[in-house]
C-alpha cells in the first residue's frame, strides 16, 4: 500500500491491498479521507489531491480515480473492476451507489487542438445523487444522475437523470414508461417486518441491534445498543462487532444504512 498526502485519515476496519496507490497529481496529495470497514482492491489507483470515500464502500481492483478537482465517493458504494472515475471537472457521488463493472465517468472533454479550431474543450462537475446505480459498462457525460436513477448495462449518458427514472441506450433514454422505475414505494411498516426478519436469519446478537421507526424510541446513551431506523434509513454508529457484522449481512442488497449525526 502507497499513500502519499499531507492529510491522511483511514478508518477502522478498512482494507487497503498492497498494491494500491493513493496520491496527487504531482506528488503528495492534500487530503485523502476513507472511511470505516473500506475495501480497496488491487491495482487500485486514486491519484487525486482531495479525495473522499465513505463507509462500507468497496473499490474493486484495477479501478482508477483521476483528477486534480475534489472527488467525493458516500457511504455504501460499490464500484467495479476496471472501473475509471474523472475528477477533473469535480466529481460527487452520494451514498448507496453502484457502479457496475468497465463503467467510466468522466468530467471533462479535452484532447483536440484549439488553436485548430476545435470546439470541444470543457469541464465540468460531475454530481450522482443517493442510491443512483450504474449498472455496468457505462459511458457517462458530465451530467447530474438525480436520487434513484439507473442506467441499464452498456448505456451511453449524455443527459441528466431524473429521479427514480430507469435508461438505456446510445444515447440513453428513458424507458421508465415501459419497464417500471428502479424503486417502488414500501410502507415503513413492511421495512420493520423484513428488518426482524433479517435479524433472525443473520445469526447474530439480536440484543446488540434494534429496529426502530422514529429517533425517540431510541436510547441514545446506550452505547451497547445500534438503533436501525428505517424511517430515515439511518443508524447509531457504534462500530461494536455486532454492528458491524450486521451492516455486512445487509450489504449490499439488502438495506443500507448511513450514520445517524447527534
């Protein structure tokens, strides 16, 4: 493993394979962040001066992060092999997103010559809302992909994605009107049913985890206890061993949780 910056803070639990290298773009970056229970695989390159990853996320091997702009990845991400993230326009990705395999993102055009006459020549910032999934071997413009939205396997992206809407194509288009949207409504009263039910499959200590519906339920001074709401799709982040072994349990199909703040 090869980290060069200025700042650097990598949370517990976190993997990072030898053969990874983070660094800037000339040099030591300024600010690497990675957060909690982190995998990042081999052959991983972020070469990057402000670079941000969430927790729970997993960078898969041979894939790069390039760019002198901040690039900030959320919480759950997955992101496939060989995939290339550009951050040279800027580059933000909220949490919970999938990005399949062979997929690039890219945040500028650049290459032709100017003094030419050649009229491509642009940078612009990259915005990927919450639960957004990429599903493999996608071309992406830089566009903004609301909370939600899905692009089918090979899709070229060119345009901004509505929210919760479904594409497909070159260039893609929207085909929420034939196939249906990524997700569904499901009352909360159903999410607390499946949710005990996963507690019962997992294996685990049930008395270390709770699933609740609104924060006042929760004893918030109890640090033995991590509080699952699935109203608002947070939980108390204790990083005890039950926790953490739940949270791999309900990665990444299951449910994803972000950090409760105080």
């Amino acid at each position: 493993m090869q980290i060069e910056s200025e700042f650097i803070s990598v949370g517990a639990n976190t993997y990072i394979d030898p053969t990874a290298k983070i660094r800037g773009i000339n040099g030591k970056a300024k600010r690497i962040i990675i957060g909690d229970n982190c995998f990042i695989g081999a052959n991983v390159q972020i070469i990057c001066d402000d670079f941000e990853l969430g927790d729970y996320s997993k960078l898969q091997n041979n894939m790069t992060v390039h760019g002198y702009k901040p690039c900030k990845i959320g919480h759950n991400a997955w992101i496939g092999q060989f995939t290339v993230i550009d951050s040279i326009g800027g580059m933000t990705i909220g949490d919970n997103c999938g990005i399949g395999a062979h997929s690039q993102l890219w945040s500028h055009i650049k290459y032709g010559d100017t003094l030419e006459g050649c009229r491509f020549l642009s940078e612009s910032p990259m915005k990927i809302g919450n639960d957004v999934w990429f599903v493999g071997h996608c071309i992406v413009s830089p566009i903004e992909a609301k909370d939600k939205s899905m692009a089918l396997v090979g899709s070229v992206i060119t345009k901004d994605m509505e929210e919760n809407c479904i594409y497909a194509g070159s260039p893609a288009k929207n085909i929420s009107d034939k196939i249906g949207n990524q997700f569904i409504p499901v009352s909360v009263e159903k999410k607390v049913a499946t949710m005990r039910e996963y507690l019962k499959t997992w294996g685990g200590d049930i008395n270390a985890v709770q699933i609740i519906t609104d924060w006042e339920e929760a004893e918030l001074e109890n640090l033995e206890v991590s509080y699952f709401n699935v109203a608002d799709r947070k939980y108390t982040k204790r990083l005890s061993e039950p926790e953490i072994s739940f949270m791999k349990f309900l990665l990444p199909e299951k449910a994803k949780f972000t950090p409760y703040t105080f």
